[in-house]
C-alpha cells in the first residue's frame, strides 16, 4: 500500500504544485476560470497557498504518515470545495476537480492503509 501511496501522492503533488505555481503567477486560463465560478480575485493567494501547502504535505507524508493523513484529508477538502463551487455556480466543466478529488481520497485511504 505504501508504494501506492508514494505514486498517488507523488503525481498528485506535482499536479498541486503546477496549479499553485499558475493561481500565484495569475494565468489568464486560472483567473478567467476563477472569475466565472465567482472566486473573488483577493483568494487566489489562500488557494494557491493551500495547494501548495498540500503538496509538501503529501510529499512529507512519506516519512510522517499522519501528516500525510492530514495532508491528504485537506486537498480531498479541498477539491471537494471545487466540485461545490462549480455546482453552485452552475458550470459542469468540473472533470479536472472531480477527478483531483477522486486522486485526493484514493491517496488518503492508501496512506491510511499504509500507515
């Protein structure tokens, strides 16, 4: 399991890591997205600090196993958050936030059943 793990966490941090990298430098493809689900501008900063965060939470979770519990349960909250945010905004363009949540929960029990 914990192999599973390293892989999961691995991919799913560089994914978390380039999305930060895009909100911090505020690409036009990010902001425009962020713009039509509502997200006021002022965010950005928390939530690319947020994925950032998660992704050297998942990254340390290979030598802590709970911080890689606690790492895992935030960006598995926070895409949760995203699948909301593009529902209540009526945009069904979710698949990317959707499936970032499925990655988040399946690195979540694997660190769980690793641990």
């Amino acid at each position: 399991m914990f192999i599973g793990y390293a892989v999961v966490a691995a991919l799913l941090a560089f994914a978390l890591s380039a999305s930060a990298f895009l909100t911090f430098t505020r690409n036009p493809q990010i902001t425009g997205n962020m713009t039509k689900l509502g997200v006021p501008e002022s965010w950005l900063p928390w939530l690319a600090t947020a994925k950032a965060a998660g992704a050297i939470g998942l990254l340390a979770g290979l030598a802590v196993a709970p911080l890689g519990v606690a790492a895992a349960t935030g960006v598995t909250l926070y895409f949760l958050g995203a699948v909301i945010t593009h529902v209540r905004a009526k945009d069904y363009e979710m698949a990317p936030a959707v499936v970032l949540t499925l990655i988040s929960a399946a690195a979540l029990l694997l660190r769980i059943a690793s641990a």
